[in-house]
C-alpha cells in the first residue's frame, strides 16, 4: 500500500490530504503537525478549520484511510510521497523584511525529512514558495542523507476560502513542476481531473 505523509495540518494540508484520502482509498494518508491542539481537533468532531464539505469528507474518511498524528517522525519515516505544508509568512526581520517568504518552516522540514529518512521519497511542495525552492531544498535532502534518491515536485494549491473542497474535487487547474518526470503526481490528478496536459 502506497503511504502518504503531509507534515502541515494547516488551511491547504488537512483539507487536501482529506480530498485525496477520499479519491484514493487504498492509499492510507497521514496528516502530522507539531500542534497538539491542531491534531486533536483534527480527530474530533470540531474541527480546527471551518470549511463547507469539509466536516462530512473528514467523517468519511478519518480512522479508515486517513489518520492525523503528531508523530511527525514516525509517519515521515513510513512514508512514499511527503506533501509539505508548512507556514512560509513574510519575513519580520533581515534582508526581504515585509516583502520576501520566511522558509524557516520549509528548511526545518527538509532537515527533519533528511535526518529521518531511510528509503527514497517523494518531495511535494504545497506550500506558497518562491521559485526556486526546490533546488535549494534538494540540496538540503542530498547533503544531510546520502544514498537516498529524493524527487522533489512543486504542486501549488489554488484554493480559495469557502470553496476549497470544490476546488479540490473539481479544480480548474493543476500545475506540477519538476525536473524529474512529475508521472506520479500526473497519474494521481488524473483520476479526477479531466483535461491532464504535460
């Protein structure tokens, strides 16, 4: 069985993992994140983010294929696809202060992904990153573990507040971008997305 991580629990990854988790029910799809407090509102019947569809695909899904845990570690390890969903605010401080993206969280995450890791990955940027990203964070993958192929694809969510399980059961488009073959991504977006163009 195919297993997939997404270390963010935030706006774009609980919603997505939760839609994907839907469409493909042989996969089993993990959300993790460090907030205690996240993650078990994410079990519950209140969940953290309000959004309408949201609350009856999580009950679809949650406890069958789709799981939500703060063993970030644990799952990462498991893992054959990692969707990395973290928090990428403007910068407070330093060069590009008001203006340029924070990838504090991103860098941490690769770092954790690298020192974790035992076997090759699939690297899927969701977050809101500038361009670029990926070979900055390939270089972080590959320098702190050798012998471990890391693919890195860049995914960007287009989702818009109030109807973002709309978008992702029927978006108006996908981009995947990498400098290896995206065929795994393609595959998975053509099981509901009609018009799949390279």
């Amino acid at each position: 069985m195919v297993k997939i991580c997404c270390i963010g629990a935030g706006y774009v990854g609980g919603p997505t993992m939760a839609v994907i988790a839907r469409k493909f029910p042989k996969i089993e799809v993990v959300v993790v994140d460090i907030s205690v407090p996240w993650i078990t509102a994410w079990n519950s019947d209140q969940l953290p983010i309000y959004e309408p569809g949201l609350n009856d695909v999580v009950k679809q899904c949650r406890g069958r294929y789709l799981f939500f845990s703060t063993d970030v570690e644990k799952h990462v390890v498991e893992a054959d696809i990692i969707f990395v969903s973290v928090n990428t605010p403007t910068k407070t401080r330093g060069l590009g202060v008001g203006k340029a993206v924070d990838l504090t969280y991103w860098e941490s995450a690769a770092r954790m992904i690298a020192d974790v890791s035992k076997s090759d990955k699939i690297v899927v940027e969701k977050s809101t990153v500038p361009v670029k990203t990926a070979e900055a964070i390939k270089k972080i993958l590959t320098h702190n573990r050798k012998g471990i192929n890391y693919q890195i694809l860049s995914n960007p969510e287009f989702l818009a507040e109030g109807t973002a399980i709309d978008d992702l059961f029927t978006p108006d488009r996908v981009l995947i971008r990498s400098r290896e073959t995206p065929v795994v991504l393609k595959i998975f977006y053509a099981h509901w997305v009609l018009n799949t163009e390279s």
